[in-house]
C-alpha cells in the first residue's frame, strides 16, 4: 500500500496552522468536532460557485467566529450586507435545526482572496464548472494549469482529475503537471484541495496541488504574525 499524506496534515506546526481553533475537553470536543463539520458541509453546499477558498472557525466558552475566504466577497456579502446577514441567520437555523450549540456572540466575517489562481481549492472549483458545463476536459486542464502558472507567486502546479470523461464507458485518469512539486519537503508551502464534479452520467473527481516556494523560520514567523493580525 502507498504511505500517502494529506500534503495540509503533513505540515501542520511546521508551516501550516489549523482550520478550526479552540480547545475542547471530552463531551465538548465530540460535540465541536460535530458541529464543525455540519457548518462546513453546509457552507460547501450554500455557497457553491461563489469560489470559495476555506472555512475557518474559532471559538470559546463565549464567542463563536466563522471566517469565510472568497474569491468573489461582493457576491457573499451582497447589497448593503443583505447577503452575509442572511447567510448568518442560516447558519443559526441549520445549528438549531442539526441542535448544534452556538454562543451567542456568533460572528460571521468573510475575507476576500486577492490572487485565485494560486489557491488550490478555487482552482478545483474552475476545473469543477468547466466540467459541468460539458467543455473539453483537455482543454479545461491545459487552460487552467496555464493560469496558475502566470501568477508569479507559483512555482509548480498538478491537477488530476479521474471518472467517466468525456462521457465514456470506462473510468479513467488524467493529471497535467507543471513545474516541481516536492511533497516531501516540510518548509514546502503546497496548497492542496479536492473537488467534486457533478456530471449526468457520473460524478469526477479533482485534485490540485499547488506549490509556492520554500517557507524558512523567518518567513513563517511573518506568515503567522499576519494570520494573528488578520484574526
């Protein structure tokens, strides 16, 4: 059997931090856990197509903090802050509905992602509606892998996508790769995402990795101070 990592869990403390950030004991981390996950699976399925590139959440005894990264924040947060008002107030009747306990003190913050072409799971997402709108898969790969890499912040790309292409019989895989990837390196900053595309005749599945350079010690000390600036 293959010893693969999941390239995230592979340098989380190294150069990564996690993606959701609190401390619960017993009970309190089934149930944390629980709802985490719920919140994000329904954020996945309410904000399909707005480019969505991560889900964070904090929380404490008192607070409760969803921070949603996009692409396109003027189409989450919409006309006056209509839309992330009634995004916030779904969130706490999918909570209520799935009996999740949220402190009172909820924030939803959304923060918009200045380069898409270098994060992985917006990338996915592109390869995603290119298939779904039925164009070349060919075609989807090269144009999208060419994007990636004309950002300057890019170092290497992969995307491999598998399932019924084309419409086939028969399932197959196919990956375009530019560049290194070095996966086994720990400083190596490598985003990584999957997706899912929805087809009439069969679902295909997509992988990104996306690889921007070396992180040293003080590069991660500057990432990190910006994350706790940002939070």
């Amino acid at each position: 059997m293959t010893h693969i990592v999941h390239p995230f869990a592979h340098r989380l403390g190294i150069i990564r931090d996690w993606k959701s950030r609190w401390f619960g004991a017993k009970e309190e981390y089934k149930n944390f856990l629980k709802g985490d996950i719920l919140i994000r699976s329904f954020l996945d399925k309410r904000l399909r197509g707005n480019h969505i590139a991560g889900v964070e959440i904090e929380r404490n005894a008192k607070t409760f903090r969803v921070v949603i990264k996009t692409a396109r924040p003027g189409m989450v947060i919409g006309r006056a802050g209509e839309g992330s008002v009634k995004l916030k107030n779904d969130i706490l009747k999918e909570a209520a509905r799935k009996k999740l306990s949220i402190p009172a003190d909820f924030k939803l913050d959304i923060e918009e992602v200045r380069s898409p072409e270098s994060n992985a799971a917006i990338v996915a997402e592109m390869v995603a509606e290119g298939l779904e709108k039925r164009l070349p898969f060919r075609m989807i790969l090269k144009q999208t892998v060419e994007k990636v890499m004309a950002n300057r912040d890019v170092k290497g790309a992969r995307i491999a996508i598998s399932g019924r292409l084309g419409g086939a019989e028969m399932a197959r895989f196919e990956q375009i790769r530019r560049g290194g990837i070095p996966l086994q390196t720990f400083r190596a900053d490598i985003d990584y995402a999957k997706q899912t595309a929805r087809l009439p005749y069969g679902a295909i599945g997509i992988k990104v990795w996306i690889y921007k350079g070396q992180i040293f010690a003080e590069g991660k000390k500057k990432s990190l101070a910006a994350q706790g600036a940002n939070a």
